[in-house]
C-alpha cells in the first residue's frame, strides 16, 4: 500500500508532459485534409493552414469544437474535434504555425 502511494504521489508531482502538435497533426487526421505538411489540401476550398498564427489556429479549433463557428467548411471539422482535448489542440496550433507556408 506504501509502494503504490509513493507511486501515485510522484504521478502527480512529475511535470504533464507537453503534447506533440507533429504526431497529433498524424493521429488526429490533420494531414488527410489539409496535407501533410498543412499546404496541400485535399479539397480546393479546404483551407493551407501552414504557418497560420497559432493564437488564430487555436481559436478557430475551438471555436468549431464549441459550434461557436459553424460556417464554411466547419463541419467537416466538426466531426474530429471531438478527438482533441485544449491541450492538444494548442498543441496542434504551435505546430502549424511553424509549418512552412
């Protein structure tokens, strides 16, 4: 009971590990729509989101998580950003902003 205690402790006090936004953009499907480097969409009116700002890319997500943004292609989006959680979709967002337009 002692052993598995200091275990659980130490879980708690180790740092949350920082979501990969590069194995996230593959996991969550990212690169089936807008490519795998985020310049090459599969669909003409789907948007390039390489090098998109990361605040703008962070908002938009949530936004079409929430179904504060509907409009556009959003519902295509709609139905994946159950998959993502904040953190990772922060994470996504630090990603493509890095990406190369």
């Amino acid at each position: 009971m002692k052993h598995a205690m200091a275990l659980l402790l130490a879980a708690l006090a180790a740092p949350a590990m920082a979501a990969d936004g590069a194995k996230l953009y593959t996991e969550k499907t990212c690169n089936a729509c807008h490519g795998p480097t985020g310049n090459k969409p599969l669909m003409p009116d789907y948007p390039k989101i390489a090098g998109q700002n990361a605040k703008y890319a962070e908002r938009q997500m949530l936004d079409i998580k929430s179904g504060a943004r509907a409009n556009g292609n959003s519902a295509a989006m709609k139905g994946v950003m159950h998959l993502v959680n904040d953190e990772e979709i922060k994470a996504l967002a630090d990603y493509i902003s890095k990406l190369k337009p």
